[in-house]
C-alpha cells in the first residue's frame, strides 16, 4: 500500500501593511495575531476608514519591506521613489474602523500620510497597531488578529486552487495564481480540494492552529496581485457554481486563530489533529460538483 502523502506548508506569506502587496518568508515566528508583523499597518481615509483594494487596486502595487523588530518599514511602488520610515509604536492615535468595527492606530506622520495620498490619489495616513491592541476575533475558535479583517491566519490549499482552475478552464476562462485570495499559509500535499474545509487543529511546526470559520470572497480577488488592475469576474464566478456559502457569498480558504503561539518553516509538516465536516453545505455542494 502507497503511504498517505504528508501536507506540507509549501508558501509563507505576511502582509504587514493590511492591502499592499505580501511578504513570502522562509520561517515565521507566529504569535497570536498571526505571521511576523502581518497586518501591523494599515492605510486610511480622511474619516479613519481602511483603505482596501476592493476600492484602491493599485494598493497591490505597493510593496512594503520592513525589518524583524518592525522599527523600519519601506514601501515601494512604480513610479515614485521609496517611502522610508522610522516607525513609531508610542505617538498620537487615531479612530479608525476596520469593516465598521472600531480600533485605533498609532499614527505615523506626516510624511508618509504624504507619500500615500500622493500615490493614491486621495487623502490617506498610515497606522500601526498599538501595543495595548485588545480585539476579539470570531467565531468556532476565538482568538486574536491586528489589522486583518476578521482572524490571525488564512490557509488555502494547492489541491483546492487546482480545482478551482480546471473550473475556470472550462468554461474559457484565465486560471488564477493563489495569491488572489491573500493566504498567508499555502498547503501542498493534500490529494482532496477544499480538505481545509474539515481541519479543525492543526499543528505545523511548534504553533497550532484552530478552525474559526470559511472565508467568504470578495472582489479583491479580481485584482492582479501584480499589476494592480481588476481582471473581471473570475475566480467569483467560478466559486459561485459550487462554493456558495448559506450565509451568502463564495467560499474559498479557511480562517483560523492561534491557539499555540509558535515558529513555522516552508517544508514543516501538517498534523491535522481535529476533523469535523464541512460547514454551511460546502461539503455536499463540492460532492455535486464533483459528481
């Protein structure tokens, strides 16, 4: 008999500016908001709204670099010279929203509220998270998250990208690279589609991570991580013929908290340690799709 095939984690990413373009990494430290400074940063309107490329696409063209104790970051875009800043964790703070919900953000100047509202377009600042954050994240499994938009960690699975693209392909479409759907772990190894969708612990390397729910898509996902531009309606129309949530939207990945605070390396092995089926009919609806 064949041995089961091992998942593995086969991409890192963090996005340390919620919006802007991700950072892959060879290993990760993984605290309780996620990957190393992931979403520590966030871009805002005049009104303290985050700024998002469901509205701002070219946010994905901005690609920040920032160091281990996030005391500098950079951000680089075409056509514009390099913001360098000197980030500050203890300076004014602002009100600001995160899908309507309230925080606030460490404000970090002027001269990069500058640079973004010139390469926007549009009034902006930048915030970090501050140190006294306190925020509560949804659902099966609770935990915590800094700017994201609702958990610490989004996992997606090759096995289910590759699916999702033979479903493309058929109906004429481009096939969609995975970093449409920003993940910050990316699986390899699992031989079903949407094997995510039971994972309910799972350790990989010394943290582990629990199931809070599915993540329902948005357009961002219409958005070419690389260029910036909107690409039309794939993956959207695609998901909607066979990952339609009963909350309403489209599935794809799953959403986790941490429960063990760790380090995670490319290459470290899964070890699921909980399954439970699907939620909100995804199970029986990939079944049909599969039929």
């Amino acid at each position: 008999m064949a041995p089961e095939p091992i998942a593995r984690v086969s991409t890192l990413v963090t996005y340390p500016v919620k919006g802007c373009a991700g950072v892959p990494l060879s290993t990760s430290k993984v605290t309780t908001a996620g990957l190393t400074h992931d979403r520590s940063f966030m871009v805002v309107d005049g009104s303290g709204t985050f700024r998002s490329q469901r509205r701002d696409p070219r946010m994905a063209r901005l690609v920040p670099e920032i160091d281990a104790d996030a005391t500098r970051l950079t951000l680089r875009t075409p056509g514009a010279e390099p913001l360098e800043l000197k980030t500050t964790a203890d300076g004014p703070r602002l009100d600001v929203t995160v899908h309507g919900n309230p925080f606030q953000g460490v404000d970090q100047g002027d001269e990069a509220a500058a640079w973004l509202t010139e390469v926007l377009g549009s009034s902006s600042r930048l915030v970090r998270v501050p140190d006294d954050h306190r925020r509560q994240t949804s659902g099966l499994t609770t935990g915590t998250a800094g700017f994201a938009d609702g958990h610490a960690a989004v996992l997606a699975s090759l096995s289910s990208l590759d699916l999702l693209n033979e479903r493309i392909l058929a109906t004429g479409g481009e096939p969609v690279p995975i970093s449409r759907f920003r993940p910050n772990v990316i699986v390899s190894g699992w031989p079903e589609a949407h094997t995510e969708d039971r994972v309910r612990r799972v350790r990989l390397g010394t943290a582990e991570l629990g199931y809070a729910k599915v993540c329902i898509r948005c357009a961002v996902t219409t958005v070419d991580q690389e260029t910036g531009d909107k690409r039309g309606p794939e993956p959207l129309r695609a998901l909607a013929g066979y990952r339609r949530a009963d909350d309403g939207g489209v599935a794809f990945c799953s959403k986790f908290a941490v429960t063990v605070p760790g380090t995670v390396s490319v290459g470290d092995p899964l070890e699921v340690t909980e399954w439970a089926e699907p939620e909100q009919g995804l199970g029986p609806r990939l079944a049909d799709a599969l039929a």
